[in-house]
C-alpha cells in the first residue's frame, strides 16, 4: 500500500518537476545570456556601440553631441541643422564608435554601483572628429571648440525602468549562478522524466514543457520592450529605449530558439516510438480547450484572459502576431520533421534464421530475442542521434555566431585584420629617421624627410624617430636652450656636422629681442636655429591621427635632450597621454588587438634617460639595433650596435649618411624595394630576429611601408607591384 502511495506521489510530483525544471533552464540561460552580454564589461561596452547602428539611439546621440557644441559656443546655434547632419555622420563612423564603446565599458561599473542614479557616458576628442567631418568648410570647423567632449547622460525615467535597471543589479550581484540554475533545471527534468512508469510519454511532456518554456522566453523581449516603453514618462526617451532594448536583448530570442528546438528535439524522438501521436490531435486539443468553457471559473479567467490578450495582441501588433504564429508553425513542424527522422533509424538487423533449431518453439524464441536486440538498438540509435543534437545546439550557444554581430573597434589592426593577433614583437613598423624633420616646414635646414612626423603618419608610417631640446621661440624662429654652449657645440659638430653647426650658429647670432614664447621642449636635429616644431604641437597632431583610426599601433623613439618629466608634461597637456602603453616592454608583449582594446596604442621609448615615468622605456634595453653610420650602400652590415643582442625589439638603420645634407637621390637607391628587403632579409637571418622597426631617410622615397608589410607576410615575394 505504501509502495503504490509512494508511485502515485511521484507520478502526480513528475509535472511540476518537468515544468520547473524547464523553467529553471530558461531562468539560467536569461542568466547566463546577461552574463556573456550585460555584466561583462567589454560586452556592455560592445553592445552599447552596437545600439548606435539603431537610427532612434543615433538621432539622439547626434542631437546631445550638437547641443553640447552650441552650449560650449553659443554662436554655433546658428547652424544646428547643418552640425545635426554632421554629427549623424560621426556617430556611424568607426572612430565615434569605438570612443563610445570604450565610454560605456568604462561606466560599466558605475551602471552596477548601488547608489548610482544615472549613468554619463562621455566620448573624449569629439572636437577632432567634428572638425574632421566639417573639414569642407574649414571657417565652420574653426568654430568648433578644440577639447569637445561628446556627453550623453542616462538617467532612468520611469518605474519600469528603474526596476529593470535593480532587477539588473542584482542579477550582477548573483552572476556566478547561472550555472547553478541550468544544472538545477536540468536535474529537475531528469527527475521529472525518469520517476514515472511511462517514460517514453513522460520524455515527450518534458521535452513539450522545454519547447513551451523557450517560446515564452522567445516572445519576452518585445513584451518586456513594450512595458518598459509604456512605463517612460519621457515620449523622446522611449524610441531611444526600444532601440538600446533591442541591441542588449536582440540576442536572447536566438537563445530561446535554441533551447526550444532541444526541447523538440526530445519530444520529437520520444514520439517516434508511437505514432499515435499527431501534430493534428495535439492542435485540436489545444482548439477544443480555448474554444471550449473550462470546467472551473480559475480555468475560464485564464481561458478568457488569454483569449482576450490574444486578440489585443493581433489587433494591435499584427507583425509581433504573425512573426508569433509562424514561430510556432515552424516550431510544429520542426518536431513533425525531427519525429519522421528518429523512426527511420530502426537498425537492418537480420532476423533469426536460425532454422537449424527445426522447432517451432526454438524459432520463436529467437526471433523474440531479435526483436528485443533490434528495440535495444534503435533505442540507442534514437539517443544517440538526440543526444548529438543537443550537444551541437549547446556548443552552438558557445560560440560568437549565437550573438548578434557587435561593431568591433577595427575590422584590421595597422592595416590589416592577419596582424591583430601578432604580438607586438612579431610585426614590422616602418619608420622615419629624424621624422621632425620635414622639407613640408619652410624654414627647415637640412631635412631628412620629405613630410613632417603627423603627414608621415597619413602615408603608412608606423614608427617615428625624432629628437628634443629645449627651445625658446625669438619672433619666427627659435633659439637652442644650450647650458654648456662649448661642449654642446662639439657635440653637435659630431651628430650633424661642422657645417650645420656654423650655420646654426650665424642664425643664433642674428635672434636678439626679448623672447615671444616660453622655454619649451621642441622637435630640433642639434640645433633649433635650423628647423623647430613644437613637441606640443607633433604630439596633438598624434592624438587627432589615434583618434579617426583606433585600429592603428605606433612606436616612438626619442633621441632626448630634455627631462623625463617635461616629456611627461607634453603628453599629459596635448592629451596623448590616454593612448600610452602601460604594461611591460619584455616578453610576452601583448597583441595588437588587445593593445587596440585596451586603447593602449602608443609605446614610447627615450634614449637618454627615462627614468621616473613608468611608460617612458629605455630605448636600448628593449631595442638591439645597427650601426647607423653608413657613407655608400656597400658599407651596409647588420652587425650589432647600441642595446644587447638578447633585446627583444630589433631596430634596422638604413640610410646613407652624408651629414649635414641628407640626399634624396641616395635614399632613391636604399630605399627601393628590392635593396630595402634585401637588406632587411639578410639582418633578419643574421640577427635571428624579424626587424621590428625598419628606419629610412626621406620614406616617401623608395617602397619602406611595402617591404615592412611584405615582411609582415602581408605580400608575397615577386608578387607585381
């Protein structure tokens, strides 16, 4: 009596069991899809930039970036529709987004904080980026205030979202028990499939109750965007809202497909054992009880109520309603599909032809043994074809395709998409020696370079070598801070040569009147006298190139003559200072794509001192390099000079030096190809290291950013140029 007790109590339990078990399957997945999406920062961040391809979330971002324009210069109101126009165009750009994107995963922590009401996120460089997209009206670009900060302030408003938002923090708080949840879940349903006597009905109701569950869960997220929507008081916040809804919770309803069609999967394979079980009986069951009246009044207000939702549902959302009924006709028919697949797998065994036996008794019992063999095997068969079903569905759900595609920061890493998994050591930089020292500046003596170090940057360079000292700006010109003028003098002759240095000198002597400028760290070869640019002014020409290009990677080299502090000084003010790589300059570098993510895109090294300032690296402590000291293109070696042969970065000088007066016409026969990656080859087989900076004279000469791109393994060898 108490056994037959004891098996009514669990065949009565084994529904609420499958029930809460699908339940708390979808419950866990809802967890664990906010988990890879919401309270990963990266995620957040990613997602946060993917809501700006909505053209709702888009004209709003545009519409606070121009109010701050015209708060900040009044004047500017005057052409809000045109600025309007622009900053649409801004938002969409990749720069913009990339900013942004780094802006929310930045918030991230403040969204999660308990006391935090609002949530700003602000887009720094904004001002190079209007001024950049209005660049065809250089008076209008004028006007537009250069440390621009794109703001946006997200406040919630209304009881639907702030209880989302708190539904969100605590969700973040439990985050850890998604798994818990699914694992829970699924040990419910085992239960609830195993305890009754009739497994096979009890498989098909559980797999039913998972397919019922995921569709609900497929159907929330429009619901769920409705009243969050509704529950706004603000009507110009609500179609932003819906826009942000859709980029964050998009994803989910793949998710709950998913795990609908491993519940079908289930129902579909426990069916293929009795084919009395009809898509047709099941709808008209399903008809007969909402056309029917229940036979209780808690049965008829659900009937009613669902009945009444329905209709609202179609009058006022036809699309949602029959997006919602193909859904579930696919669904109907996936599981009719999947049930004629499972009963086509009974096994070809053969049947007992043991005739031998010559009695009818003997060939009865083998053949019932057969058929038991042939029950025993597809029964197997049936699982196993289920069982690699769900398990690709869940590995599906692993991987990035189970998401909604995000904006990546670049599609290419300097470049090119094959460098952003390299790290910093495994990629060639082509660079410019001296790359101050540009013919573009008027006034400049003596140039080694065709363009200044920024327009380099706009042709492919990836690596500047350029020297600082201190200057004081006289009228047009600045004058060399020297302290030591004898020994600073031979010091020169050495570097540049007698003849700059006299003609250094007679310019110096011609700067008399009071200074026009401060004491300031200037971009000089020796003498300031015969070429300066502000070290301020290169370094915001850097900032605005990282800012419209976040997929690009560079490295400095400064031969310097001023204090580490004052270098620290110049990035700080110019605002270069938030791209500076901050970690270690020893094996193992990062990545490109995770110096790129992290927004860490700018190594700086110093050959003098470096000291105090913890990402301003010793030169000759990382870097091994060549001699640079060439006077005709036989004299080229790839011996060793300044820094250890165990340094992990390696430096190839390659010009001919022909002090005081760089020649173009050398640079012609250097910097070709063919000799360049000659060169370039046979230091990287002596050396035993692929030539992570290649240095050229006059780089708009020759082919350095082709021969550093076809050691990057970006070119084949003897391809046409």
């Amino acid at each position: 009596m108490k056994q037959a007790r004891r098996h009514r109590f669990w065949e009565r339990a084994a529904p609420a069991f499958r029930v809460a078990g699908a339940i708390l399957l979808a419950a866990g997945m809802v967890h664990l899809y906010a988990e890879v999406v919401i309270f990963d920062a990266r995620a957040f961040g990613a997602r946060a930039a993917l809501s700006l391809g909505d053209p709702r979330v888009a004209g709003f971002v545009a519409e606070r970036i121009t109010d701050e324009a015209v708060a900040q210069r009044r004047d500017l109101m005057a052409y809000r529709p045109l600025l309007v126009g622009t900053a649409r165009t801004i938002v969409s750009s990749e720069p913009f987004r990339a900013g942004f994107r780094r802006a929310a995963q930045s918030a991230h922590a403040a969204l999660f904080s308990q006391s935090a009401e609002r949530l700003a996120l602000s887009v720094p460089d904004l001002g190079v980026l209007v001024r950049s997209a209005l660049a065809h009206d250089p008076a209008l670009a004028a006007r537009i205030p250069a440390r621009l900060r794109g703001s946006v302030l997200v406040q919630p408003s209304g009881r639907g979202a702030k209880a989302l938002i708190q539904l969100a923090r605590l969700g973040h708080r439990f985050r850890r028990n998604a798994l818990l949840a699914i694992v829970s879940g699924a040990l419910l349903l085992m239960l609830g499939i195993a305890m009754p006597h009739d497994r096979r009905r009890a498989l098909l109701n559980g797999g039913a109750a998972l397919a019922s569950v995921a569709l609900v869960l497929f159907f929330l997220p429009p619901l769920a965007r409705t009243a969050l929507t509704a529950s706004m008081s603000s009507a110009e916040l609500r179609p932003v809202a819906a826009g942000v809804w859709d980029a964050f919770a998009g994803g989910l309803r793949l998710w709950a497909l998913v795990l609908a069609g491993i519940g079908i999967v289930l129902g579909s394979a426990a069916s293929s054992y009795a084919s009395h079980v009809e898509i047709d009986q099941v709808g008209r069951r399903v008809w007969r009880r909402l056309r029917e009246p229940a036979r209780t009044w808690h049965g008829e207000i659900l009937r009613a109520s669902l009945l009444t939702g329905l209709g609202l549902l179609a009058a006022f959302r036809p699309t949602a309603s029959l997006q919602g009924l193909m859904v579930i006709a696919g669904a109907l028919l996936a599981f009719e599909g999947l049930r004629e697949l499972f009963m086509l797998v009974p096994p070809r065994l053969p049947e007992a032809a043991s005739h031998a036996e010559g009695t009818l008794v003997g060939a009865r019992e083998t053949v019932e043994h057969g058929e038991g063999v042939r029950m025993l095997v597809r029964h197997a068969l049936v699982g196993l074809l289920a069982v690699g079903l769900i398990a690709g569905a869940i590995q599906f759900l692993r991987s990035p395709e189970a998401l909604p595609e995000t904006p990546a920061f670049t599609d290419a890493c300097n470049g090119d998409r094959a460098l952003c998994d390299r790290r910093l050591d495994e990629v060639v930089f082509p660079a410019a020696h001296n790359s101050m020292s540009g013919a573009e500046f008027g006034r400049w003596m003596f140039p080694n370079q065709e363009l200044g170090s920024v327009s380099l940057l706009g042709h492919g360079i990836r690596a500047l070598l350029f020297d600082v000292h201190y200057g004081i700006p006289i009228g047009g010109q600045v004058k060399t801070d020297i302290l030591d003028e004898k020994a600073s003098r031979a010091t020169f002759e050495a570097a540049i040569g007698k003849e700059a240095v006299e003609a250094a000198m007679r310019i110096r002597d011609r700067l008399t009147g009071p200074p026009t400028g401060p004491r300031a760290p200037q971009l000089c070869h020796g003498f300031c006298e015969l070429g300066a640019v502000p070290l301020s002014t290169m370094l915001e020409g850097v900032r605005d190139f990282l800012v419209q290009n976040p997929g690009e990677v560079l490295v400095f080299v400064i031969e310097d003559y001023v204090t580490p502090a004052d270098i620290e000084a110049a990035f700080r003010n110019s605002g270069l200072d938030r791209f500076l790589y901050r970690g270690g300059v020893t094996a193992p570098f990062p990545t490109l794509r995770e110096m790129i993510d992290s927004d860490q895109r700018l190594v700086v090294f110093g050959e003098k001192d470096a000291r105090g300032v913890p990402w301003y690296h010793p030169a000759f402590e990382t870097i091994q390099e060549t001699p640079y000291k060439f006077h005709t293109p036989e004299e080229f070696s790839c011996r060793p000079n300044r820094g250890s042969t165990t340094a992990p970065l390696f430096q190839i000088n390659h010009w001919i030096e022909t002090t005081p007066t760089p020649k173009p016409t050398n640079a012609a026969i250097v910097n070709a190809h063919d000799f360049l990656l000659a060169r370039a080859r046979q230091c990287q087989k002596e050396r035993g290291r692929l030539p992570n900076i290649l240095a050229v004279d006059f780089a708009m000469t020759g082919d350095v950013v082709g021969v550093a791109a076809e050691l990057n393994g970006l070119a084949p060898e003897g391809a046409p140029r």
